[in-house]
C-alpha cells in the first residue's frame, strides 16, 4: 500500500463510525481519531450530508476503506481442482452462475485461498455482492469527493481485529475457533483457522435483547449458526467460542448459553482492550462510544492486504489509469523543472566570477572521484556476476536428471557436495533402465566421470527391481 495515511468507514446501526490513521514503519497502526456519528435516517441523502460534513481535506488525499456488512453479502465455500490463481478465477467465475441468484453481469466478487492439499486442491472462500450495493456506496462517496480504494467485509475485519489482539489465546493456530461479536441491535458470528475467515451469518439480535424479549430468539439463532457451520463443514471442530461484548452482559450470557457443553465459551470486553491493545496506538482522549468499535478496528488491519476487496474490476483499472496519469504529470513537471533549473545554473555559472568557477571546478573533482570509485565497484560487481554465472546451477542438473531418467526409475537419494560430485540411489524396475539411465548420464555435457557403482536385483513382491548407485561429477562449463 503506496499511501499510509487511511481513513475507515464503517454505515451501521444507525451510526456512521470513521477511522483516521496511518500506519507506522514496524506496521503499527497509529490511530488520530475514532469516532461515531449519529445517523438519524439513513437515506443517501442524508449520508451524503453527514460525509460531507466529517470529510477533510486530508481525508480525500487518503487511502480510503469502506466497510460491507456481512448481510449485504453471500458467502459461499469450494474445493476446486486447482493451484494456479488464473485457473481458479475462472473456476469460481463458472461457479457463480450456480451458486449465486443474481447475473453474473450483476455480481462482483473475490475470493481466499484458505488452503492446499497434496491432491491438487485448493479450498476457497468467495464473497459475493450485488453490483447495486457497490454502486450505491460509490455514488454516495463521490458526492463528498472521496475516491474508495476498497471495500472490506465486516466479518474478515473482525477476525484480523481478534487475531491482532487475542492471538495467545488460541493455543493451537490450525484448531477453528468461533467469534461472536454482539453489537447494540445486532451480531456476527464467524468462524476463522488460522487467522482465516472460513464461515460467517449476520444475527439480528445484540446487546439490546439479552433479558429482554427476543432473548430466546437470539439465542436460538447462536445455536443455530453453530449447528449450521458444524453440518457444512462435516468434521471440523469447533474448539472455543469468544464472545465480544462489554463486561455487564458477560454473566448473562454465560448464564443462557450453558447448553454448548462440548465447546469452550470465553467473554472478552472490547471496551477493555481498547486500553491495552497491542498492534495500534490510540489517542490519549479518546471520547467514549456508544457502539462498538472492533469492525473499524479490524478493516484498518485487513486494508494492509485484504481478505477481501469487492471494488469492482473497471474501478480498479481506472483508479490505476488515474494514478499513471498522475504519475505521468508528476514525471513531465519534474522535467520541466530539470530543464529550467539546467538553464538556471548554466546562466548562474556563466555571469560568476573565476572564484566561483574553481569552486565547481573544485566540485567537479570530488565528484570524478566518487564517479572512479562507483566505477570500481561496479567492475567488481561484473566480475563477481561473471564468476556466479559461469558456475552451473542444480536447476540445471535437475533439469537434465528429468530429461535423461527413463520413467521405469526412481529416485531415492540425490547428493551434490560442495567439490560438485552427484550421488544418486535408487531403483527400477529393469536392469536395462539402470544401463539406459548410466549411458545417457555418460554422454551428457552436464557430467564426467560417470560410474555405475553397483545394480543389485531382487524380489519384491511377484517380480523383481533393481536397487542401483551411480556416481558422477558435474562438469564446469569451462571443461571440455
């Protein structure tokens, strides 16, 4: 990320919380101001008139993150045949128009590796969103003169703001571990491996409703996400579920949600660790807030490098357009500005007197030094880059091994010592494939001294093989 100054936006629960800050050197998040606005109606209208009002100069010269709620978005989990990123694109772009209600003209979407097996697969996690909301958010923050650069999921945000903050506490990275973050008139529970969303469903219950009357509802929507996540996700286990949420509902909930008698329940206070937190560094008056903080936390963490980034591709190539123009403009002003300073100094130097003169003159000598000096260093460098490339390199040797190895051979110990003399160890299924194998390696210009040390056959279950070693020495390139 070019730019290190960001600013966060997060339309939620009636309130418009911005985030301004940049990030430090050792990737510290040095927070300027945190704040919540209260939005009375949350028409685009209105949002415009509110975002005009808190925008700033240096806002709109900023890196610029906005934050999608988890239910403006479909999540959705593959296993594709696959490792390569362009393949995979493709794959989950044909997977869309099964998996997705809408048009594939309609959607814009991303994905995250969340991991690779040895078959040849890769496990994916695609977000989803209508290009409307994308739309909307876009038209919405170019009446204020903000340009967007991404926009962030909400659930993602709160896992990179728990993992920031609560690493510790997961003792073992690769166990699934499930977050509940309780906001006032809503929450979010999601599941994360490894600092990896992998599952996230939006409730529409929060803090309001505990003791109130759609507790039960609240808390049947929590067992159900969790019983939802455990059938889609056939073998996984869930080893601890957090609960982020201020410290007076704690014994409430731990109260109501004693049923889960298998998985581990923790209550963490936001509130709390706002004080001590670890990754960022926040101002000394920081005002106190009415709704929570942790997605605006989080989205300024996931902006470093997303999990997610649903800006559209089009916006992208025009943001990136935009910026080479700029950059374009920036060279030719610098030009021009060498150009006119050339002249300036040739005038200068003309009309001074010899004084002046011998000072460049002098100059100029010191610099013919230095000039010498760069000179010799980059002969060295030459004859050092001379010397590295005439040595031959083990992707050739590699190389060479997998264009002369019949396929009835395999390997079972490769050695190359420091004096450039190969072992190798394996078997076959013929004795014949041993000879091929021994003259091919005998003829080739990546070798000498080649010796068949020995090809030993005997029985392995109906047949026989051939255990054989053959040594030889890789030849440099100044040898014949």
């Amino acid at each position: 990320m070019k730019r290190t100054d960001i600013v966060i936006f997060e339309i939620t629960e009636g309130y418009l919380k911005v985030l301004r800050g940049k990030f430090l050197t050792d990737q510290t998040l040095q927070i300027a101001s945190l704040e919540a606005l209260r939005v009375e109606q949350s028409s685009p209208n209105n949002l415009v008139k509110l975002l005009s009002s808190a925008v700033t100069a240096k806002d709109k010269k900023s890196q610029v993150a906005v934050v999608i709620a988890r239910s403006q978005v479909i999540l959705k989990n593959f296993s594709l045949p696959s490792h390569s990123k362009e393949e995979l694109q493709k794959m989950i772009s044909l997977q869309m128009a099964t998996h997705v209600p809408y048009a594939r003209e309609d959607i814009i979407f991303d994905y995250n590796v969340l991991g690779q097996d040895s078959a040849g697969y890769a496990k994916i996690l695609s977000a989803v969103v209508h290009r409307d909301v994308i739309d909307e958010f876009l038209k919405i923050f170019k009446s204020t003169g903000l340009t967007i650069h991404q926009f962030v999921l909400s659930s993602s945000s709160i896992v990179r703001w728990f993992y920031g903050q609560y690493l510790e506490k997961v003792k073992n990275e690769d166990a699934t571990v499930g977050i509940l973050n309780i906001e006032a008139s809503k929450s979010e529970f999601c599941f994360a491996r490894g600092g990896q969303l992998v599952y996230a469903r939006e409730i529409k219950y929060g803090r309001r409703d505990i003791g109130a009357d759609f507790e039960n509802l609240f808390l049947k929507d929590i067992f159900l996400t969790l019983e939802t996540y455990l059938r889609e996700h056939a073998g996984d286990i869930v080893s601890k579920i957090y609960l982020l949420a201020p410290q007076p509902i704690h014994g409430l909930l731990l109260e109501k949600i004693h049923l889960l008698k298998n998985t581990g329940i923790e209550c963490l206070d936001p509130d709390e660790c706002l004080l001590h937190n670890k990754n960022m560094t926040m101002p000394k008056n920081l005002p106190a807030q009415k709704t929570s903080l942790i997605v605006c936390l989080g989205a300024a963490q996931e902006s470093i490098k997303p999990s997610f980034n649903l800006l559209p591709e089009d916006v992208k190539k025009s943001q990136k357009l935009i910026a080479q123009k700029w950059q374009f403009v920036k060279l030719a002003a610098l030009v021009i500005f060498n150009f006119v300073l050339f002249f300036a100094i040739f005038f200068h130097a003309f009309y001074k007197d010899q004084a002046r003169l011998n000072d460049l003159k002098h100059q100029a000598s010191q610099l013919r030094i230095r000039v010498d000096s760069v000179k010799g260093q980059t002969e060295q460098l030459r004859k050092i880059e001379a010397l590295v490339v005439s040595n031959v390199s083990a992707v050739d040797i590699i190389y060479g091994l997998y264009e002369m190895t019949p396929k009835e051979v395999s390997f079972q110990l490769l050695f190359l010592d420091k004096e450039g003399n190969l072992t190798i160890q394996g078997i076959a299924e013929t004795r014949s494939s041993v000879n091929d194998f021994h003259r091919s390696l005998t003829a080739s210009p990546l070798f000498k001294d080649t010796s068949l040390q020995y090809a030993a056959q005997r029985r392995f279950f109906e047949g026989e093989i051939t255990d054989f070693k053959i040594t030889a020495a890789v030849k440099r390139p100044e040898e014949p």
